[in-house]
C-alpha cells in the first residue's frame, strides 16, 4: 500500500528560478511530518503542489494514493489544508464558514450542523461561533482555519506554516491541538514550518529544505545526533578539578568551558550521561551543577547549508 | 458524500449575497447617487421635457429619468460582486475553494447570482422611492417586472466583465478602477438626455453607446406601457453584452485553473 504522500523528482520552477527541486518525499500513515526552511526555500510551493493548487514542472507526487495531476479532484476530497494565511472570510462567522465548507465537501445538511458544533468544541470555539471572523484574534482565526480543513475527516492534513505570526501561548495551543489531532483520529500531517522549536516539538521526522532541496532528512534526534555529540558540562569545585576531568577524559573529547567547569562532546550520546555520572559519583567528586546541550535543529541546518535559521540558536 | 453543484451554487450564492449585504458601504452609493441625481434633475430640468423635440408628451421628468437611474444605480453596483471575488483571491479565500471538492463553474455561477439578486433588490428598492416621489409607471406590474428583470440581467453583463478582470488580475483596486468607465458610459448615454436632442460628437457617441439601446425601450416602457418588442430590444443588447462578459469570466476562470491543473 502506498504511503500517503509519495513525491519523486518534485519539482517546480518560475521562469529560470526552481523554487522546487527535484524533491522526494514520503510520508507514512499517522506521520507528523515536518518540512522545515526559511522563508522562500521552496515549501510552501511544494505544499501547492501536493494539494493540487500548483502543477509541478516535473516529478510525480501521489497524495492519499491518487496522482495530484492525474487524479485532483480525487485527492481534493481526502485531503485537509490549512494554508499560511488563513484564508477565512471576516464577514461571515465561524459558524457559517464551517456550514460552507460541509457543503463544499458534499457533506449531508444533519450530519453537518453535529460535525460544525463538534468541531467548534475542538478548537474551542463555541463560544464564538457565531461571532464574524473579523473580530477574531490571530490564533482563533487559525483554530478556526485548522477546524475548517477538518470537516471532512480527511486521510491527509497539509498545515502551511500554521503558527506564524502567533504568539507564544497561542502558537503553544495550535500545537496542542495537531498533537491531539494525530493520537486521537491518526491523521497523517504534514507541516510546513519556519520555526525550529514548532519542528522539534510537532513532527516525528523532518525534511529540511534549502533553495528547493531537501539538504537533510529523518527524525529529530537522529538529525541532531549526526551533526555530533551533545556537550556535557559539569562544574565541581577547585579541588575536584583534576580528578573530575581525567574521568571526564574517558568519555569524550574536552570542549572549552569557563572556571571550575568541565565540558566534554559525549561520544556515548544523551543514554551516556548515567555512565559519567556513576565514574564521578565512585570517584568521590561532588557535583555541583549539571548541563548537557543536545545539537539543536539551527545546528543542523547551520551543518547542511552553512548559514543558520531565523531565530536559531547561534 | 454527495457533490452535488446545485447545494454548492446556492451555498457560495448565499455567501456572496450574506458578503454584500454585511458591507453597506458597497452598495449604499448605487442607492444614495441615483436618487440624488433624480432630485436634482428634476428639481432643475422639470422644464426639459417641454423643449422642441422632446420624444416624449405629456410626461414628467421624474418619468423620464426613472428608468436611467434603475439603470445607474444597479451599473453603479455592479463591480461589487467582482470586487468581492477579488478580494477572495487576494485574502487566498478562492484556495480554499480549489483545494475542496467544489465545482470550478459553482465559484463563477454563485457571483453571477448574486450579481442578479443584487440588480433585484436595487430596482426593486428605487423603483418604490420613485413611485412614492409621484413617478406613474405606465403598464403596471408587468413594466415593473420588466425593469427589474432587465437591471437584474445588466448588473450580471456588466458584473460579468468585472469578474473577468478579477480572475485575471485578482486586484480590487484593478476592479474598482473600472467604474469611473462606467460613469463615463452612463452620462454618455441617452439616460438623462434624449439623443434626439443631442448634437456633435456626444450626440453620436450616445447614439452608439448599447446603454442608450437598453435605455431607449425601457423608457418606452415606462412612460408608453409594456411592450413585448421592447423588452426583446432590451433583454437582446443585455444578453449580447453578457454572453462577451461570460465568456471573457469563463476563460479568464479556466486560465486561473490551468495553473493547477
């Protein structure tokens, strides 16, 4: 059975410009799936294409196991998008969006009115449901948008960049939201996102796009684990000093740290750490403050392309 | 789950129309203008109609300007509904529509409906002000129907090629910068002037002008009484009008599609 994104050789280009290059992708069912970049390195397009609003240049893209240029109509029903702006009417109100949509996805009028009320209770917006868009804030628009895409039940949920211009609590709640989307109805999700944390916190795997390409692939962790061993700091006191760094020695390279601290790369990876501190414990030093810094995803991205992400760590 | 056009056409009517109605500023000046005009004309031109030539006797001015400002109130309106499909492409409303199943003819079909329901409900409105201002419309209700059905059916011609300018530059400012045109094709136009008294080349853009030909037999109507001959003349222009603006909204719509597919 096909996976319910399949992209091969993907590509889109504008003129002389590939916004799209030759991408593959593919998603499995019940996968958050996380496609990370900047802004204008091709995501965006590539999610155009895959719900059938931009016609590729050239590759195959299968969605809900329907070709998106052969098959669009088809693919139009199984799938769900939220697209960056939340594209919602402010004159109408909730209520009469989600009725629209019902309709638009062919949905019986009884069953409607139980899937809109449901739905509003979802994203927490029953209370406003009957208020016009255009008074909403910037997260109940998206709560809104993300309800919208939902009506149908659909196999698939493209999100484009869906927290972008949010604040922290709200971005914080739409994440809350996709999570329990993916356990609850095991939806599969593919996200769009320029945001490092949104990436590390949402997707179970990740493809990084730069320029059109996809520079790097696979879960978080594994991500990070490739670009090196994450640091371990200790600080004991003066004396302790040379003790604790000939034990430290034996688990990893000496990296540079300020007074009275130890930092070594941990070759054992994060499991390691039990290991160090059990040496140090039968050494008898006595530790006094304990850091390990994981290689984040701006280090990976920092890795493949040489530049780091807005807002990344540096 | 059903995909019926039918549910979908009503239900993206229903919200063009909710859209208009939620908007006053849209519509409030194709109501205000040709009422103000009418006063004012009439107030300052009772005597026209008593001028050597006149093609009309015994009648006021009030009669006479009736049916133009029916006409101008709804032209005056009519980029609305453009205006709003406009606004759906640039606020990325109309992706929404594509990315859902929904019938690519039912998004270009619901603003042509609501087009016409708007061209209704104007008629309808300024004809009973007039008629409360003392207007006599001769032949009764099938003048009345007769004028309404023939705003209806120009606010969806001339929505019509506004719609064709959304869809292909999905600007409302574009859209909205059409109308001065339309102001211009109404003043010259036999709308608050008989041609026959119309000299030089305003006079012959007049006669020229298709608003004149819609213009003329409504008037006819109006102040003769109803005529089949009339109405064909009208309902003929109006159709020959909208079937280029349909057809222009029809290709302009498939080249926005072809993009996706």
């Amino acid at each position: 059975m096909l996976n319910p994104i399949e992209a091969t050789n993907l590509s889109r280009s504008f003129g002389d410009i590939k916004a799209v290059d030759s991408i593959d992708l593919s998603v499995s069912s019940g996968e958050v799936f996380g496609f990370l970049g900047p802004n204008g390195a091709g995501k965006s397009t590539a999610v155009r294409m895959l719900t059938t609003l931009l016609k590729p240049s050239g590759g195959s893209a299968q969605v809900a196991g329907f070709d998106v240029v052969k098959n669009p109509s088809t693919v139009r029903k199984k799938i769900g998008v939220a697209l960056q702006d939340a594209a919602i009417d402010p004159l109408m109100t909730g209520n009469e969006l989600l009725r629209l949509q019902c309709v638009l996805h062919g949905l019986p009028k009884r069953s409607s009115s139980v899937r809109c009320g449901e739905l509003l209770e979802r994203v927490g917006l029953t209370v406003a449901g009957d208020r016009r868009v255009g008074t909403y804030s910037g997260g109940m628009r998206r709560r809104l948008d993300l309800a919208l895409s939902l009506v149908h039940e659909p196999e698939v949920l493209f999100l484009d960049e869906p927290t972008t211009g949010l604040d922290p609590t709200s971005r914080i709640a739409l994440w809350e939201e996709v999570r329990n989307l993916n356990q609850d109805l095991g939806t599969t999700v593919f996200l769009t996102t320029q945001y490092l944390e949104e990436a590390d916190q949402l997707a179970e795997r990740i493809a990084i796009i730069d320029g059109g390409k996809i520079v790097r692939e696979g879960s978080p962790s594994s991500l990070k684990s490739a670009v090196g061993a994450p640091t371990l700091r200790i600080d004991v006191s003066e004396n302790d000093l040379p003790s604790a760094r000939t034990v430290m020695n034996r688990f990893g390279e000496e990296r540079p740290a300020q007074k009275n601290r130890i930092a070594i790369g941990l070759i054992s990876g994060t499991p390691g750490i039990t290991d160090v501190m059990n040496a140090l414990a039968d050494s008898g030093i006595e530790i006094q403050h304990v850091e390990l810094d994981e290689p984040s995803l701006d280090d990976v991205f920092a890795d493949a392309t040489g530049r780091r992400l807005e807002g990344g760590k540096a | 789950m059903k995909n019926n056009v039918f549910p979908q056409v009503v239900k993206l009517s229903h919200r063009s129309i909710l859209g208009m109605l939620r908007q006053p500023q849209s519509w409030a000046p194709g109501l205000f203008f040709p009422l103000l005009l009418a006063a004012v004309y009439s107030s300052q031109f009772s005597r026209a109609v008593t001028i050597e030539g006149f093609p009309f006797a015994d009648v006021s001015f009030l009669d006479f300007v009736l049916p133009a400002c029916v006409i101008q109130g709804v032209l005056f309106g009519s980029t609305n509904s453009a205006s709003d499909l406009a606004a759906d492409i640039e606020n990325s409303f109309m992706d929404r529509l594509l990315v859902s199943p929904v019938s690519r003819g039912s998004i270009l079909i619901s603003r042509l409906a609501s087009a016409f329901m708007y061209g209704v409900a104007q008629a309808t409105i300024l004809i009973s002000i007039f008629a409360a201002f003392g207007a006599n419309i001769a032949g009764g209700a099938p003048t009345i129907i007769s004028i309404v059905v023939i705003a209806a059916l120009l606010s969806v011609s001339m929505g019509s090629f506004g719609i064709a300018i959304a869809l292909r530059t999905g600007s409302q400012e574009v859209v909205q910068s059409t109308f001065p045109l339309i102001f211009v094709a109404v003043f010259v136009s036999s709308a608050f002037f008989p041609v026959q008294l119309m000299e030089g080349w305003y006079g012959a853009i007049a006669r020229k002008n298709p608003l004149t030909w819609v213009i003329d037999p409504t008037r006819r109507m109006t102040i003769h009484g109803f005529s089949w001959n009339d109405l064909g003349q009208s309902l003929g222009i109006i159709l020959a009008i909208a079937s280029v603006g349909v057809g222009l909204s029809i290709r302009q719509l498939r080249r926005r599609l072809v993009r996706a597919q």
